[in-house]
C-alpha cells in the first residue's frame, strides 16, 4: 500500500507537469496554425485581387459594348438591311457575353444576375425594334428604332448593372 501512495506521489505531479506541457504545446501550434493561416490569406489576397480587378474592369467593358449607344454606332453600316443589321446586333451581344462568361466567377450572385439581365434587356429591346419593322427597312431604321425604344425605358439596365458593379467594387476594397 505504501509502495501505492509513494507511486501516486511520483505520477500525480508528473501527470500535471505533462498536461501543463499539452496545453503549452497546443496553445502553440494553434497561434502557428493560425499564422500560417493570415499568410495563405495574404498570398491569395495578393493573387486574386488583381485578377478580381480585372474581371470587374471586363465585365464594365462588357455593358458598355452592348450598350445600345455604342453597339449600334459600332456596328451600323448602312448597306444592311434592317434584318440582317438585327441578326449582327444579337449575335454580336452573345458573342461578348460568352467571352465574359468565366468572369462570373468572381462577382456576387447579385451582380451577375443584373449583368445578365442587363444582357437580356438589350437583346429584348433589339429583338422588338426589329419586329416593328420589314423587310425592306434599313440599318438606320432599326437602329432609330433602338433608341427610341430605349429612351421610353424608365430604367437603363446597363447603367443599373453598371452601378451595382462599381457599389460591388467599393464595399469590397
């Protein structure tokens, strides 16, 4: 029995010697764990906000060439006629939304769903003006037409999306 307590006496202060390490030990490799965790965050910050930046900076560009304004006088030659100036206009706006396509990536839910619907808007605005007119209209009348209809829109959609991306750009940097 005394053989018990003199080896309890030995254990019990060793025992506590050896928890008081682990918890040093763990307290340790807990701050390093969560240096190392700031430096991958630094690292990727450092990698991923110019890429970021970019992709605003296109997806910007982007509404901008297909906003009615620019795509038309981009785009109007005025040896087409009205259907075929309208087949430019849609295939041209497809064009540049699939070239944009991955930046979606790196934008919120919200901004890409108004980058989106900004697209659609001017595809709907396209495809109406071109209904209201023949045949045997040319570029200029869909092109007028265009902007008419655009001018009785209450609400740009480009410059809706336009605005929600750069509010985006502020709250994120």
């Amino acid at each position: 029995m005394d053989a018990l307590i003199e080896f309890g006496k030995i254990l019990l202060p060793a025992g506590a010697v050896l928890y008081a390490m682990y918890l040093v030990v763990k307290s340790f490799l807990t701050k390093e764990l969560e240096k190392k965790l700031i430096d991958v965050k630094i690292k990727n910050t450092d990698i991923v906000l110019p890429v970021r930046l970019q992709a605003y900076e296109r997806l910007c560009l982007f509404l901008e060439r297909i906003s009615p304004n620019n795509l038309v006088v981009r785009l109007n030659n005025a040896s087409m006629s009205a259907p075929q100036f309208h087949q430019v206009l849609i295939a041209e706006i497809r064009q540049e939304f699939n070239h944009n396509l991955s930046q979606q990536v790196y934008l919120s839910d919200k901004s890409w769903e108004m980058v989106k619907s900004a697209k659609e808007d001017v595809i709907s605005v396209v495809n109406i003006a071109a209904e209201k007119l023949g045949e045997d209209d040319k570029s200029v009348d869909l092109a007028k037409k265009i902007f008419e209809l655009m001018m009785e829109k209450n609400n740009d959609p480009i410059a809706i999306a336009l605005k929600e991306i750069k509010d985006e750009i502020r709250t994120s940097f």
